[in-house]
C-alpha cells in the first residue's frame, strides 16, 4: 500500500515515512484515562489527536486496529508508588465501590467523546479485566532477571535492566541524572533503587482492589497494564504507540522496560506524543481552580467560561493548532474557533446550491494536494485547515459569481470537502443535527397538510404536483391510513 505519510517518533525525534509491519494491518495503541473524574479539556486533546490518526490511516485505507485502555486499578495519587489509589480514594470520598466509580466515570467520558464525535476504538480493554496477563508478564521480566521480589512486591530492576538495555531512551532522562535526583521516600526502603518501579503491590489491609497472586493478595503497578495489553491484542511488535507528553516518563519509559525486559525486543515502532493544553496561559490544575470538565464547557457553567462552547467548537479549537504545540485556553480563543466552525459549516451548504459552468477559474486539483501534503506532514490540521479555508474563498466567490467552476472540478470540491471535512477532521454540522433537521420536519408537516386539503378539494393535480416536486427535494411521501408519512430519499 502506497502513502506518504509521515509521522514524528518521539523515539528517534524526528519525522519519518510511515511504513507499518504488516500492511494493510496497522496497530494502534494510546494510553486512553484513569477513570475517577469528569473528563476535561486535557482529555479531550489525545482524543481528538488520535481519532484523527485513525481516520486518516483508515482513509488511507489501512485496516486499523485501535486499542484504547482504560486504568481502573493501579495509578496511584502521586503517580509513583506511593499513595492511595486515585479510584480507591474517590471511592471512600463519594461513599461507592471503586467499581461504581469506575463504570460512572467511564460513563461520563465515553458520553463526551460521543459528543465531540471520537469514533469508538476497535478494543477498549480494562487493566482490571487482564491482571493474569499482567501476573504472566512479571513471571517473564523475573525469569529475565530484571526483576526481583521483596515481602511479596515485585520491582523492576532498572540497573540491572540498563546493563543490557538502554533506559531512559524515550525521555532523554540519564540514569546517572536519576540517581542523583531522586530523592528515598518514606516507605520505598523495600527497594534496591528509589527509581526502580513496581510491577506488583502487596496490598496494605485497607486497600480495597486487591487479587491473589503467587506473591502475595495485591494488584499491579500502573504501567505494567500497557504493555501487557497491548503486546496481548497487537502482538510482540505493533506500529504506533500514543499519549500524552505528560505520559513519557515514568509511564512509557517503563513500559518500554517492561516490554524489552520480558520479550528481548521493543514492541513500540513509532511513539506518538500530543503536547498539553494551558488555560489563559497557565498550567491546568486542580489547586489552581483552571480544570473545566468538558460538561462545564458544554454547559458554560464555569466561572472562567464567558458563554457556553459546542462539542464542535472544542473539536475545531483543538485541531487549529499542530498536536505537538501546546494550546492555550480562552474565551477569545473559543470565540474565535466557534466563528471558524460556523464559516466551515457555512461554506459546506452554499458548496450545495452552487451551479456548473462550462470552465473553472480555480485550480481543484492543486487545492485536492495541498489538504493530502498537510496531513501526509505529520497531521498537520492547522495547515489543512487553512487550505480548506482557501476552499471556502472560492465557494463564496462561486456563489457572488466572481469565480467559476467546470462540472467535474464541482464535483472534485464536494467530495474535497465531504472527505477532508467530515471524514478525516471529523466534524459533523451541529445546527444540521439539531435546528435544521426540526425546521425540516416542521415545513414538510406544513406542505403535507396543504396537499391535503388539495385533496380534500378533490384539486388531484395540485396534490400531485406537490408530491412530485417534495419527490424532487429529496423527500418521498407515503399514504398511509393515519395521513400522509414521510422520509428522506
Ligand atoms: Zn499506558
């Protein structure tokens, strides 16, 4: 299969072709949310990057399997191995098992992702749902060696690890740097090294997620499910792997441990990394009171929200910026992304109603290759975006009659526009969804009461006429005994 696609590694920091092991077959794996809050605008930034990897591998004709998980045990509050869990804290806070908690929040963000038009993964594995991969997976990393048990906890053993193999490589951290830097927290004395990281827990009496394993009654550490989950339904080796910037170290350079550790070989071809999102130009957190869930988005019922923003809005904010820049937050920024969305939408219904002439002045065919090389660079959306906004010029002009089109070059822009716009950025017409499709059935009810009466006149010419022409519209009548019925052709 043939494409031009390029793709930036994380790995080898630079862009390079993509070429998948297995073509047709392409393998995705992104590091999907830890489900113990509302989802929020961070979330919906590797959501929306990786759901347009999906389409556009999928346009590009790949058969694509999407794995994205889901971390309903193991991550821990301070994100090292120390701590509460963050769903077992939930939890004991809102008075729920944590799998009440987990299937809540599950709930909520595959809710918004909905909203926000991401399509379903092809698998949506649980960490909870595979511990026995996960045990089988230290039984291997022990047999290698690179592990080693304490009072029934297994850690990763990164020295011995970074004798054979390179730790650190996806980060750029040194290990000699990490000697150095870490500090001995209170409590991890049962490691030979603060920066080894665990593999197995034994639970504390009062944790609540806990399964037996040969070592003792605990649960996994949280990178160990990624690899576990992903080598299970990708394979040994698969194509890409995604996440957050914020994922790279410890998270994916441990899984990349674990994964070399276990089978002698990487399993990760090219990393992928989305950079964050700041608010009003400060990092997003919760202490800082700057964290807005997407329903508050939604909604606008924040106090730094000035107006509420459409699923749509948020999608189109998020792709007019390069996914490896980081985005800033704001009311004007929003505002700006929702006049941008409504030209686009615009634009695609006068696209409709523009007429043929026997020439063009416009040059489809260079516009149909600028919106391939934009994507082809790295999915580039901010500069699709501008190409499909020269688009829009020449709509409008089409329309005023300051520019012309041949039939065949009409065609090439609608489908230009079908496919860029809503297939690949995956954008879908919000007014079309909700105000138009409303006003569509109440003018059709206004139409068929008027062919009624027609009828009832015994005017058979006249209710036929109307049939003929709603028939011409796109819109088929039926009879029926309760009246008349309808539905688009
Ligand atoms: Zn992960």
């Amino acid at each position: 299969m043939q494409n031009n696609f390029t793709i930036y590694n994380s790995l080898s920091r630079k862009k390079e072709p993509f070429k998948p092991l297995h073509p047709p077959f392409v393998g995705i794996y992104v590091c999907g949310p830890t489900v113990y809050s509302d989802p929020h605008l961070g979330h919906a930034r590797p959501a929306v990057t990786f759901d347009i990897l999906y389409r556009y591998l999928m346009h590009l004709e790949y058969k694509v399997r999407y794995v994205r998980n889901i971390t309903d045990v193991g991550h821990l509050v301070n994100d090292a191995d120390e701590g509460e869990d963050k769903i077992e804290r939930k939890a004991r806070l809102e008075h729920l098992e944590p799998m009440e908690v987990v299937q809540k929040y599950i709930n909520s963000y595959l809710k918004n992702m909905e909203q926000i038009n991401i399509l379903h993964p092809s698998i949506e594995p649980r960490a909870s749902g595979h511990i026995i991969e996960q045990q089988q997976l230290i039984e291997e990393i022990l047999k290698k060696g690179y592990a080693y048990e304490v009072n029934g906890s297994v850690y990763f053993d990164v020295l011995k690890y970074n004798e054979k193999y390179t730790y650190g490589k996806l980060s750029g951290r040194i290990l000699e740097d990490l000697q150095s830097s870490t500090r001995d927290l209170e409590g991890q004395d049962e490691k030979r090294n603060p920066y080894d990281f665990a593999l197995w827990k034994k639970a504390t009496p009062e944790h609540l997620m806990r399964w037996p394993s040969r070592w003792s009654d605990g649960y996994p550490g949280w990178h160990l499910e990624c690899s576990a989950m992903s080598i299970k339904y990708l394979g040994e080796v698969f194509d890409i792997h995604g996440g957050g910037m914020d994922l790279i170290f410890p998270h994916h350079e441990c899984e990349i441990a674990q994964s070399t550790a276990a089978q002698g070989k990487e399993s990760v071809r090219y990393w992928m990394h989305n950079n964050m999102i700041t608010i009003n130009g400060q990092k997003m957190a919760r202490s800082l009171g700057n964290f807005i869930t997407l329903d508050e988005l939604f909604s606008g019922n924040h106090s730094l929200l000035t107006q509420a923003y459409s699923p749509m809005t948020i999608r189109f904010f998020l792709m007019q910026a390069h996914y490896r820049s980081t985005v800033d937050f704001s009311n004007e920024a929003l505002q700006a992304s929702e006049k941008g969305y409504q030209r686009l939408m615009k634009a695609v219904g006068t696209l409709d109603k523009i007429k043929p002439s026997l020439t063009s002045t416009i040059d489809i065919p260079a516009l149909r290759k600028k919106c391939y090389e934009a994507m082809d660079d790295d999915l580039n959306s901010p500069v699709l975006l501008s190409n499909l906004f020269e688009g829009v010029k020449y709509i409008n002009s089409l329309s005023d009659g300051t520019e012309k089109i041949s039939m065949a070059d009409l065609d090439s822009l609608k489908s230009l526009f079908s496919v860029f716009v809503f297939d690949i950025l995956g954008f879908k017409n919000e007014t079309d969804s909700t105000g138009d499709q409303k006003l569509t059935s109440e003018l059709v009810k206004i139409i068929i009461n008027l062919r009624q009466e027609a009828k009832n006149k015994k005017e058979w010419a006249a209710s036929d006429k109307i049939r003929e022409d709603l028939k011409n519209a796109g819109i088929i009548l039926k009879d029926t005994k309760e009246g008349a019925d309808w539905e688009k052709a």
